[in-house]
C-alpha cells in the first residue's frame, strides 16, 4: 500500500494515499482533520490544555466514553477493553468502540505541545485495517524540536514553529495557506507570514499565461496580492530553484506612514509546475511598525535567510 505524508498544525504522519482528506477546522491549539476512504475513517482531535486546568488522560477518556456510552446504549453496542501504548514517545490510552463501525481510539497528551489528542480510527473489518492503523500510529509525531511542515494535498514545505496557520481556503482551482508570526512589544509590531497558494488545472485556466510566469504574475496575480498587501510594487530580482524548477523571484517593498512608520518587505516565486499542472505562488513578507522617533528597521539579510530557508524546503510534485 503507498502512504502519503500528512504535516498539519505541528502533526507529521502518514496516511494512506487512497484515504482522502475531508475535512478540517480550528489552529494549533484546537483543531480537528478527518481522513476517509470507503472501508475505514481516520481523524485527530485536539486541544490545548492550560497547566492549570489540566484534566488527566484518564479523566478525558472518562468524560469521551460516559458520552460514547449514553449513544451506544440506544444503539445496543458495546466497549471493549482500555489498554495502554506508547504514541510519539507518549502514554496513551486504548479505547475500542463497537457500534455499526469498529472503532479504536486513542487519548494522550503531548506535554512538549501542550495538547490532548485523541485518534479515532473507523473500520469494517480489522483483519484488513490492522497493518494500516500500525503503521499510522508508528509514523504519528506531534512535536517536534526542528521546523514544522505542512504537507497536504500533494505538496509540502517547512516553516518555524513560531508560523502559525491563520488563514486557509481549500477550493477547487484555489489553495491558500497563511501562515504567520507575529510579536507586538509596547512600541513596536511585527509581522511575518508566508503566503502558500497554487492554482489547480493551470494550463487551461490560464490557457494564455502559465508558460510564462512574468506574464501571469503581472497579468493575472499581482492585481490579486495587492488587495491582500495594499500598494505594493514588484520587480524581478533574479532567479531561484524550487523542487527542480527555474523559477524567478520578483521583491517589493514600502514605507507608509507619519507617527507611527510602517515598513515591509516581501518576496515572491511563482512557477508553473508540469508535474501537478498547477501554478505555485508563494509570498514571504516581514512587516515592522514603530513610532516615529524609534530607529528600529527590518533586518533584510535575516529576513532573506528566512526566505531562502522556506522556498528551499518547497517540493511542489
Ligand atoms: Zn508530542
Ligand atoms: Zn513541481
């Protein structure tokens, strides 16, 4: 069976590729994604918990089954044994759940995220889905001390840890991830994020622009991205590789602003990409507010340093 890696809000695991992805909702704190195939489920739960409100593994399982209990009694199904495992270096309690579907879940909290996370596996047929769930549960992470990546839908890149996703669109013809960092001090906001989009079917819905991107970006994207980032102007700096593709980097950047000085910068590589025949674009910007009288400017070389970092760990098909 081939296995696709998924990276979503601080989870690495693999799933298999015939599992099609569902749904999804919340940020890192709490959240929910739910795989689906015809014969079984799979979804991940989670939740921060705050050291002083924490509830126990137990105590969550407890209040998970009393309410699985209340359902299952009307539909006369049964629980069966708690069992304890390791899951990404963590205790975890085994739950399993009959109702018109076999259902195995598991509880446990990751003290390095700060997060209860209950797995649910759905099944018909366990003699099947036993290889499929192991190698699930093998594969699962849900901290790590390095980047974090998000991979779905058949890309992935790598981002800080500090990036959280903030904005998200999964619609036919359109992906968009935003991802930010943000850090406001008494004086002085800033602002980082990294804008992931691709635009499915290129070649005919851009039938006259995705075989040159300096075409399209000016064309077609630009006009877009300046609603989300008002006045900025774009030129051509050079050229970069991403996932084996010649790609050219446009950059921009403005000063607005009397009292309080706003600057920002920004990046951008857009490709086409034959392999998926979609068109990847990705923005990075940095964006620094400060009162008049403060000398505090945006420091290019890291910024670049971050860029080169997150277009490098791109792999598009
Ligand atoms: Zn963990
Ligand atoms: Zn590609």
């Amino acid at each position: 069976m081939k296995y696709s890696i998924i990276g979503w809000n601080g989870f690495l695991f693999k799933i298999p590729e015939e599992a099609h992805f569902a749904t999804e909702s919340g940020d890192f704190k709490n959240g929910y994604m739910r795989f689906e195939s015809e014969d079984y489920f799979f979804g991940i739960k989670w939740e921060e918990m705050h050291p002083k409100k924490k509830r126990s593994v137990d105590e969550v399982a407890s209040a998970f089954l009393k309410k699985v209990e209340k359902k299952l009694k009307k539909r006369k199904a049964s629980i069966q044994a708690k069992k304890k495992i390791r899951i990404s270096e963590h205790n975890a309690l085994s739950l399993s759940v009959k109702s018109e579907m076999n259902e195995c879940i598991y509880f446990m909290f990751c003290e390095k995220s700060q997060r209860m996370i209950i797995l649910n596996f759905g099944f018909k047929d366990l003699l099947n889905f036993k290889e499929i769930m192991k190698e699930v549960l093998l594969s699962f992470r849900c901290h790590s001390e390095e980047l974090n990546q998000w991979s779905i839908l058949g890309f992935s890149f790598s981002a800080p840890q500090s990036f959280l996703l903030v904005e998200r669109s999964m619609m036919v013809g359109r992906t968009t991830l935003l991802l930010r960092e943000q850090k406001i001090t008494p004086l002085t906001e800033s602002r980082k994020e990294i804008l992931f989009e691709y635009f499915s079917t290129a070649n005919v819905r851009f039938e006259k622009e995705y075989r040159d991107m300096e075409r399209w970006t000016k064309k077609v994207y630009f006009k877009d991205l300046k609603k989300r980032y008002k006045k900025i102007k774009f030129k051509e700096v050079g050229e970069e590789e991403v996932n084996g593709h010649h790609v050219k980097v446009n950059a921009g950047s403005r000063i607005s602003g009397i009292l309080t000085k706003s600057s920002s910068i920004y990046k951008n590589v857009s490709w086409y990409c034959e392999e998926q025949n979609r068109i990847y674009s990705v923005t990075i910007s940095e964006q620094l507010s400060t009162p008049f009288f403060k000398k505090k400017v945006i420091d290019r070389e890291k910024f670049e340093e971050l860029a080169r970092q997150i277009t490098s760990s791109i792999k598009c098909h």
